[in-house]
C-alpha cells in the first residue's frame, strides 16, 4: 500500500484484541489500540485514523457514545461497529450516532480484512468521503446521512448498506440473492422477506410515492433495479 493506512481497534476483551491487531498488522495496517471508550475518542481525535473499529459494549462509555462524540468533533472517516448479536443491528438506529458499517461477532478474520481492504481501496479512490447525489436527495454513507431537499432523513445500517448497493450499481438489475449477499453477508440467516421489508422501508424515505417507485423498481421474478441517470 503506498500510504500507510491507520486503524483504531476499540475493543475491551484482551484475546480477540490482540489477535485482531496481530493479522491487521500483518496485513500492513497500522493499529491504533483501546480498551475503553474514553481513551478510544482520544485517540481518534488525535490520531484521525483511516478506519475505527469500534466494539459496541464497552466499559464505561458505550461504542455508540464514542461513536456520537466523533462525530460531534467532525470526524467523517469510516466507522465499523463490531456488535455480537446479528439480531440487534437492525435496531440500532445507526444514524443517531453515524456508523458506517458492522461486522458481527463472532466474525472470520478473513472476513473482517476483506472488509477493511474493501472499504480502503474504495476510500482511496475517492479522496473525500464519499457522497451521492440524486434527484433532490444526497447520501453521505460513511457518516450514515441522507439528505432529501436538504432535511435529515433516518437511515438504520441495513437501509443504508441497501441504499449504498444501489447508488454504486445504479440502472444494473440486481437479483435477490446477491443483495442479500452483500447486505447481510455470509453465513446471514435472512429470507427474500426479510429483504423485501427494509425495501419498502427505505422507498418510504426516498420516493415520492413509494406505491410506484420511481428510484428502487422491482424487477419480476428476478430483484431490483435502481433507475437514475
């Protein structure tokens, strides 16, 4: 990698810790560590890392309060929370405090720096954050934000990973599995159900009549399409 790509690692149990910091080291990462709320927003502000790694239970202050408190102090880089129940992440309403992204635990550490490597070369593609625009809306995905004629509209990580899919691969018709695939991951236990709920919720927030979209169209039989020239 050309420049050296830093990562703050929060995490409070010692093992998983130390074996996470090992293979992002091995992988040419530096690693920023922390066991606690409190010294992770420091070093963070500090350190302004490429990527945060960011435990959700953690002693003291709560992942999401750190999370807030970047934010709050302007910190606009990629923020990955680890979380240990898959169920939850649906119910985190990431946008209160601005995540990017989550990985559940247990994960794969191939998983995991698929992920980080993914999001890098992404990230250093577009030098800054990356926003979306279309029609009267923009969506600023790493902060978690979606703009539509310029008000906040609420996002969960699971609409805005949904959202991200579609801006990337606009006017491509997209089948069911590979959204899931990419939504939810790979050992993910979810159904076509589960995935045609958080649709009709994100087409509430985007379209003007979510009854007959005009963005997020489905494609009989088959999946998506999200139309925007």
């Amino acid at each position: 990698m050309s420049k050296e790509i830093k990562i703050a690692l929060v995490e409070d149990d010692e093992n998983l810790r130390f074996l996470v910091a090992e293979r992002l080291q091995s992988e040419g990462y530096k690693v920023l560590e922390a066991n606690n709320g409190d010294d992770a927003e420091k070093i963070i502000l500090n350190e302004q890392p490429d990527i945060v790694l960011l435990d959700w239970m953690l002693p003291g202050k709560q992942g999401s309060d750190v999370c807030t408190a970047i934010r709050e102090k302007g910190f606009d880089k990629l923020v990955i929370m680890m979380t240990a129940k898959a169920q939850d992440v649906d119910k985190i309403e990431a946008y209160n405090f601005g995540v990017s992204d989550y990985i559940t635990k247990p994960f794969n550490m191939d998983v995991l720096v698929a992920m980080i490597d993914n999001k890098i070369k992404f990230q250093l593609n577009s030098d800054k954050a990356e926003a979306y625009r279309f029609a009267n809306m923009e969506h600023h995905p790493n902060t978690h934000l979606l703009l539509k004629d310029g008000k906040k509209v609420e996002l969960t990580i699971l609409e805005n990973r949904i959202l991200l899919y579609f801006l990337k691969n606009r006017n491509k018709v997209i089948n069911r599995e590979e959204l899931m695939m990419e939504v939810w991951g790979y050992n993910a236990d979810v159904n076509t159900r589960t995935l045609d709920m958080h649709i009709v919720r994100l087409r509430k927030k985007i379209e003007d009549n979510p009854d007959s979209p005009q963005y997020l169209q489905t494609v009989r039989g088959i999946g998506y399409k999200f139309v925007y020239e």
